[in-house]
C-alpha cells in the first residue's frame, strides 16, 4: 500500500488544527437594547468579570466572550428591565464556580440606571452609573466608581472598594474577609467587615457606622455637624483622623486596650484592679455630633489632621 | 387580648418577668393559641434541660478538639470549638479540610449531635445568666431584642444560628470550597470573640457594654450565615 500524498496529509492537519482552535475558542455574545433613562438593568454572571459603564445613550450593550461549559447568555428586555444573566447548565450547578470557565462581560447601560449585579466568583466594577447601585460576590472583588446616590455593596472573599462623588450619597458596605475602601465627598456610610480591615476617607461624613471583628476601622474626613458616628470592633485597632477645629462629642471605651488622643485627652481607668478605659470629651462645641468608639482589646487613636 | 403574644413575650411569661396583669392576658392569649401553648411548653422545657446542666463538666483530659477536628463538619467546629486562645491578628489558621466524606447517617448523627451542643452551650449560658448574682446583665438591653433580656436573645440566636447552619451542610457541596474555607475562618474568629467576651462578663456581669458586644457577635455570626446561605441560593 503507498503511503497518502504529503498534500493530504498536510491538509487533514490544518483541518483539525482549525476545527481544534474553533471549537476552543471562547463564544462571543452581543446584545443591545433601547431603554428608558432610569432603566433597571439586573446581572448575574458565575466566574470571570462583569464590568458596568454608564453612558449618555438611552440603550443597553453586553459584549463579551462565555466561559467553557456556560450554556448560553440570557439577555431580556422589556425598555424598563433589563435582565441579563449567564446560564449555566443543571448538571454544572453543584459549585458551578468551579465547574465553568470565565465569563467576561462588557455592560454599557445608560447613565442614570439602576443595577444589580450578583456574580459567584466573578470580579465586580460598575463605573459613572448614577442610578441605586447594588453589587455582591461571593469571592469577586467589587469596584465603584461614580455619582450614585445609593450604594450597596458586598463580598464575602473579595475586596470592595467605593468611590462615591455625589453629595448626599448613601454608601452600604458589607465584607467578610476581604478588605474594604470607601472614599467619598459627602456622605452616610456604613461599613462592616469581620476580619478584613475597613478604611473610610473623605469627605464630609453625616452619618457612620462602622464595624468589624478583628479587623481594623480607618476615618480620615470631616464630621458633620449633627452627625452620628459609631465604631466599633473587638480587637483591631481604631484610628480617627480628624481636622484641628472638630466639633464633637466623643464617647470611647476600650474593655483591655488603650486610648490615645492629640486633642489632650487620655483614656483612664474605670475602675481599680480593671483594664476597662474610657475616654468621655467634646471637641469645639461640639457642634451636636456625637462620636462613639467601642473596642474590646484593640487600640484607638484619634488622631489630628 | 386577641392577638398571639410574641415569642418574646412567651419568654418572659415562662421566665417570670410578666406582672401579674400581664401574665394573666398571656394566660388567656395561651387559652386560645395552641401554637402559643406548644411554644410555652418548648420553653420550659428548655428551661428545665438549662436547670439540670452542671456548672462545668471537666473531662480527665481535654479530647474534644481532636475529636471535632477530625469528625465534625468545618463550620459547625467553629460553634464547637477549640479552647479559648483570644484573637490575636492572623493567629487564626484555616482547617485542614472541608467536608469529610461521611455518609448520609453520620451526617444526621453529627447534626444532631451538633445541635444538642449548640443547645446545651445556650441553655448553659442562659443558666449561667440567670444566677441570682447575674439579674443586671439579664436585664441589660440588647440591640436586637428591643429592651429584652440577653437570655432570650441568646436562645434565640443559637435557634436561628442552627436553622442556618442545618442549611450550610445540607448544601455543602453547592459552595466553592475556598468561600467554606472564609466562611469557616470567620465563624472561628467570631466564635472566639463571643468566648472572650463571656469570660469577662464573668468577670464583669453588669458590664451593659459586654452584653451588647456579646449580642453584636451573634449578629455577626448570624449574618456571616445568611450570607453564606445566600450564596447557596446563588449557587
């Protein structure tokens, strides 16, 4: 028998080398849609990246490649509602995080939507989106950036970071072990992590509320006459920042750690033979904020700025 | 009275607190509610188990870690717990495994040995609370349960803390292993936190700042497990 003719040979190769590449090759998805302006628009998506910009059109975008063994992208519109959702199938869905590949999706919705975004493992990033902005991950990280006026967000593995630029803003951050960054120019915020440290940095803070277990709690800003700032953790550190011409009523305890102040107050026993410290002081006139600081054994600082 | 009195309400009937105009208008809400007689009959009954638990059961050595490490599911070691260490920054180490292979049996028999831990350990600390030396901190608010006693809001806790966690191991497999193995971290590191702040309310038993850190970590945990639940019904 003679052997095939080189050509043929070649041929079948490049054949399936192609068919090869093809078959591999992540499936590419686009959908669009016209919206209303304040547009709802949900998402969901498993593992990989969903990434969210707002833009001056009044129409819904997705592009994006589907990760391996993802069955296909759901995309529903009805000009109010948007929902669009990476489907993954039954057999898949014991842990599907780790079941299917990456999934990368490009959302362009219009500037003053509101989104939801839920993923598994999937990273979060929503940016210039001024509508309610609410985003969770199991184990992404989430990012925020714009003029939002309600922010929620959350990540039990991930780390979350906000930046909120509009003046009223109502910021809601929720981790559990990753760490947590909230920047912004005017507004109400709370925070809590278990283990993960929270950093908040503004800006003018009219109400706070921050918590954690044993991570550390960060404010570096202004507080606003009348405000309501908690914080409290059981043994991370606690450290304020503040400006020189604060005007505030502090309240702090710590049940076996310090207290420091640059404002001249030092924490002192509550009692002979207990480790228990407080420190009770108003900055200015206080301005009728209130400041309270609770820790079990970490140390807090408040420092000036 | 025509509207069922709340749980909490119960509780304190069952506990003692109610005035006697009170007790009477649950007496004849309970007339008229078998749903409220059979939760009044749990309650003392859990009351009565609480009175019988010794003060400290102190074994010839201490074989409950080992034992737990190898035999109870991830999370719930976190409720049955090594020995109080304290939290100090990363001392927490993640476990060693997730999810043992046992079968369907062994998970029902550690469940529910499991859940009779978590009761035992509630019911121990609601008798420890209520010792004649301790009415301050039963009388101490708590964030959660508006005015109420911690007792309540412990037993209450541990109940819902059991619901959730019944959900997590049933589900188990749903999870990516590296968010059990955050969501186990944590549990530990909260669960220490409550052991910490329940020893210096022995020390200091009208301390209303511990109370309310105790009742903060079992938000805490509580959240920590809605969550994980959540990712469940995500999954």
């Amino acid at each position: 028998m003679s052997n095939p003719p080189i050509k043929v040979i070649a041929c079948l190769l490049v054949a399936t080398a192609t068919a090869t590449v093809a078959f591999a090759a992540p499936q590419q998805v686009r959908e669009t849609g016209i919206v209303a302006a304040d547009v709802d628009v949900e998402v969901y998506n498993v593992a990989g990246s969903v990434r969210i910009s707002g833009w001056d059109r009044n129409e819904v975008r997705v592009e994006g490649s589907l990760g391996e063994g993802v069955e296909r992208l759901a995309f529903e519109n009805d000009g109010d509602d948007v929902e669009i959702r990476v489907v993954v199938p039954r057999r898949r869905r014991r842990d599907p995080a780790r079941q299917v590949g990456d999934t990368h999706l490009e959302i362009m919705v219009p500037r003053g939507a509101s989104v939801s975004v839920e993923t598994l493992a999937a990273t979060i990033t929503v940016v210039d989106v001024d509508g309610s902005v609410s985003m969770e991950s199991s184990a992404g990280s989430v990012t925020y950036r714009g003029a939002a006026m309600d922010i929620e967000a959350g990540s039990a593995a991930g780390d979350i970071e906000i930046n909120a630029t509009a003046a009223g803003a109502s910021i809601d951050v929720e981790g559990v072990a990753g760490s947590i960054m909230v920047q912004f120019t005017d507004a109400s915020v709370r925070a809590s992590s278990l283990t993960g440290g929270v950093r908040v940095i503004g800006g003018r803070l009219r109400e706070g509320d921050f918590e954690s277990v044993s991570g550390s709690l960060y404010f570096e800003g202004e507080i606003a006459a009348g405000a309501e700032l908690d914080f409290e953790n059981f043994n991370g550190s606690i450290e304020l920042l503040i400006p020189g011409d604060t005007a505030a009523s502090f309240d702090i305890t710590t049940y076996s750690g310090t207290i420091e102040t640059e404002f001249g107050f030092e924490g002192r026993s509550v009692e002979a033979y207990s480790p228990e410290q407080e420190a009770e002081f108003t900055l200015g006139d206080g301005g009728g904020a209130e400041v309270s600081v609770e820790t079990f054994s970490g140390t807090v600082r408040v420092r000036r700025r | 009275m025509s509207d069922a009195p709340s749980e909490e309400r119960l509780n304190d009937y069952v506990d003692g607190l109610l005035s006697e105009h009170e007790a009477r208008e649950v007496e004849a809400a309970l007339a008229a509610s078998a749903e409220a007689r059979a939760t009044v009959e749990f309650l003392r009954s859990l009351r009565a188990r609480s009175e019988q638990l010794p003060d400290a059961i102190e074994p010839g050595r201490d074989l409950w870690p080992g034992i737990a490490e190898r035999m109870v599911p991830a999370p719930l070691a976190s409720v049955v717990a090594e020995p109080t260490t304290g939290i100090v920054g990363d001392e927490v180490t993640p476990h060693r495994t997730w999810w043992p292979s046992l079968d369907g049996f062994q998970w029902a028999t550690l469940g529910a040995a499991a859940m009779l831990l978590m009761v035992a350990s509630s019911s121990l600390t609601v008798w420890v609370l209520s010792l004649p030396g301790n009415e301050s901190v039963a009388g101490v608010p708590t964030v959660v349960s508006g005015g109420e006693g911690i007792r309540p809001a412990e037993v209450s806790y541990a109940l819902e803390i059991e619901q959730l966690m019944r959900v997590l191991y049933e589900n188990r497999d749903a999870v990516d292993p590296d968010t059990v193995s955050t969501i186990e971290t944590n549990l530990r590191v909260i669960d220490r936190a409550i052991d910490r702040v329940r020893e210096a309310l022995q020390e200091d038993p009208a301390n209303p700042g511990l109370v309310r850190m105790l009742t903060k970590n079992y938000q805490h945990k509580v959240q920590l497990l809605q969550r994980a639940n959540h990712i469940i019904e995500l999954s």
